[in-house]
C-alpha cells in the first residue's frame, strides 16, 4: 500500500480526534459552569427560562421560577450561569447604564390623546339598549323587523 492510499484515512481520523476533542471541551466547560452554581444565582434553563437556584443536589437543582414556586430540574437542564447584572436586567427590567428613564414623559391616562382631535362619544350619545320584558309574540315581530321580514313572511320556502 502507497501512503497516497492511506492519506484520506489519516485524514478522517485526525478529522474525528479534534472533532470529538472540541466537543468534550465543551462538555468539560458546561460542567465547569454548572459547579460554580451557588444558591441565589440566577440561571437560563436550555428550554429558556430564567430563575434562582434554591439547593443544589447531586444531579438536580431546585428553581424558583416565580415568588413562592419551585421546580426541581435536571443539572443539564441548567443552560447558563448568569451574573446578577445580567439576570436582573433580563428579569427584573434594572438598568445598569446609571441614566434614569426619562422622567419628564407624561404617559396618558387614555388613548384620547391617540385619536388626533377626534370627537368624544359621550353617554348621552350613544343608543340606548331596550331592557324591558316583551311577550313572545312582541319578540317574534321584533326579531322579524331585524331580519328584514315582515309579519307574513317566515322564510321558508
């Protein structure tokens, strides 16, 4: 055998080595990370879900994902390790830029100033809804005036 043969099979296999060498690297790192979780870090789970670990077993973790409400997940179910910056800016909304929002905004009470000048219906102007008790008969002739029909006409053919 030539070494002209053998070269696309040193190739492959030098091919699969760093293949699987990189990937156990990013075994040993997520690992890594999952260690320096401590209770009252916050964490993204791989579905996508952010909360603060509780207590940290051997293969499970405990969450909670809202005040009061804890869920028990899987070690490898941790996605991320987040810093406390960065999970109450996603969670909690904070800013760390140290500018406040802009205070001088007026947010109205109510799309009235949306509407551009339009004018405002008040509750003298709108129709008034009949709530009064009608006998079958009078609500048949009502239902039919509705319709469009008239006392003769039913409909049927």
């Amino acid at each position: 055998m030539s070494i002209v043969t053998l070269l696309p099979f040193i190739v492959l296999i030098g091919a699969m080595f760093l293949m699987t060498r990189s990937a156990k690297k990013k075994q040993q790192q997520a690992a890594r990370m999952r260690d320096e979780m401590q209770p009252g870090t916050g964490v993204r789970t791989i579905g996508g879900m952010y909360a603060t670990v509780k207590e940290i077993g051997d293969e499970t973790v405990l969450l909670e994902v809202a005040p009061g409400v804890h869920a028990v997940y899987a070690k490898n179910a941790i996605g991320a390790v987040l810093e406390d910056s960065e999970y109450n800016r996603i969670v909690h909304g904070d800013d760390d830029s140290g500018e406040s929002p802009d205070s001088d905004a007026v947010v109205p009470d109510d799309a009235s100033s949306l509407t551009g000048g339009a004018t405002e219906v008040t509750a003298e102007d709108a129709p008034k809804a009949d709530l009064t008790k009608k006998s079958d008969a009078a609500e048949a002739a009502t239902e039919g005036e509705k319709d469009g029909k008239t006392d003769g006409e039913t409909g049927a053919k």
